[in-house]
C-alpha cells in the first residue's frame, strides 16, 4: 500500500463544483416562475383586500369615498370625495411588480389615474386591474361592484365577456 492516493486532485474537485454549480442552477431556473407567479397572487390579494377596507370604511363613515388608481406612480390610494383627503395608506406593488392596466366597463386605462367612486354603501362599479410581475406574468383581477366579490383571471380573453354590453332589446337571437 505504498504508492495509495489518499485524496482528489485540483481537477477532480473542479469538475465535482461545476456540476454542483449546474446543478443549483437549474434548481433555481425551475422555481423562477411559480415564485413570480406566487408574488403575482399576493398582490392581486393586496388590491382585494385594499378595495374591501375601503367599502368598510365608507360603510363605517356613512361617507363615499374613491379608489385613485394611478399607473404613472404604480400605487392606489383611497381618497374622500374632494380627492385631496387621503384615508389611510397607499398600496403601492412591491419591486418588479406593476398595475399596468384598469378596466372599468368600456373603459380601459394604461396610463394615468382611473377613480373608481366607492359609495357609501360600499358599492362600486365593477372593475378589472392587470398586474404584471417580473418576465411578463400578468394576471386580471375583476371586482364586482355590488357584492365586492373578487376572481382572478390569467387570461384577458375572459375579460372581454364579463365587460361586453349587454345585447340591444331588438338585436334578440330567436
């Protein structure tokens, strides 16, 4: 037993690294997109729950208040009726993650503030906000108006139905 390796060469331990380091990153490259697409959930729950403190508190208050979603500044705020008077914090999406769109009926925003009146019943018209998230996951959230119940939608294809006129009364299918 004289002339024994008892050790790796320089080699050995270099090629065993390299495939570690392949091996990491291919782990990381495969949970890359269901933790953009988790971050995407969190923040359409954020806006849920933003647009149902603000019905509860103008229910609270007896007072209408809006829902001020600006693009420009990626934030919504909740103001009184004035539109000076902000009620409580901003949301405001966390480091890659945007409100890149608004639809409120026809009317769909990319840019600037869309006000979404919020009255105080907390009722509002239905509405619809695109999110987007890191590589370009985007996800609708649609709230209806009445009862402030929310879905989320990965798709803006289900969106165009929920927002079409409704059918003229002589246009009938028979």
């Amino acid at each position: 037993m004289a002339g024994g390796r008892r050790g790796f060469s320089l080699v050995e331990l270099t090629v065993v690294l390299v495939i570690l380091g392949l091996a990491a990153g291919a782990v990381t490259m495969n949970y890359r997109g269901p933790l953009h697409d988790l971050g995407l959930r969190d923040l359409a729950h954020q806006v849920a729950s933003f647009d149902r403190l603000t019905r509860a508190q103008a229910r609270e208050q007896d007072r209408p208040l809006r829902l001020v979603f600006d693009l420009g500044a990626n934030e919504v705020r909740r103001v009184d009726v004035d539109g000076l008077t902000e009620r409580g914090t901003r949301l405001v999406p966390p480091g890659d993650y945007r409100l890149e769109k608004i639809r409120v009926g026809q009317v769909e925003a990319t840019t600037g503030c869309t006000v979404v009146p919020c009255g105080r019943l907390g009722l509002t018209p239905s509405y619809a906000v695109g999110l987007c998230g890191p590589g370009g996951q985007q996800r609708w959230l649609v709230v209806a108006g009445l009862t402030g119940l929310v879905e989320e939608l990965d798709d803006g294809k289900e969106l165009a139905g929920i927002f079409a006129p409704p059918p003229e009364a002589g246009n009938d299918a028979r």
